[in-house]
C-alpha cells in the first residue's frame, strides 16, 4: 500500500518528492515561439516589474535570449495553499 507513493514519484522526476512542486513554479510556460529561432524554444523567465496587480515577468528564448513575450502573475498569495 505505501509502496504506491514510490511509483507516483518516479514518473515526476527524479527523487523529488512534493517539494519538486515548487521548483515547478519557474517553468510554468514549457515552449514559446521564438522568432529568430524560427521555432518553439524553452524559455527562461526572468522578472521585469513589481507591478499592484502582480509580478510581470519576461519569457527570453533558452539559446539567443531573444524576448519572446511577457506575463503577469497575479498576486494571489499561493505559497499558503501549498503548505
Ligand atoms: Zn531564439
């Protein structure tokens, strides 16, 4: 029975446990379409302003750092719903 929780952590990632949940946090936008790239890319997110209504956030393509959109994470407090 308790072994069951050893299968569900293997297909996640690697011995990661629930904590692997929040480090999930910084990859919330997987591929984007990179224009000079001519294809998806995985992006990196990197914080542009703290704005009232939220974080806004660029997305840079991986391979040219060529900027690939932007996004605004509400501020909805989330970190009191995980733990
Ligand atoms: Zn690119």
């Amino acid at each position: 029975m308790i072994r069951s929780s050893d299968t569900i952590r293997t297909a996640s990632g690697y011995s990661r446990k629930k904590a692997g949940a929040d480090s999930f946090k910084e990859f919330d936008a997987s591929q984007l379409y990179c224009p000079r790239c001519k294809r998806a890319v995985p992006v990196r997110k990197r914080l542009l302003l703290v704005l009232s209504e939220g974080d806004k956030y660029e997305y840079l393509c991986a391979f040219c750092s060529e900027s690939v959109g932007t996004k605004i994470d509400k501020n909805t407090k989330p970190s009191t719903i995980i733990r």
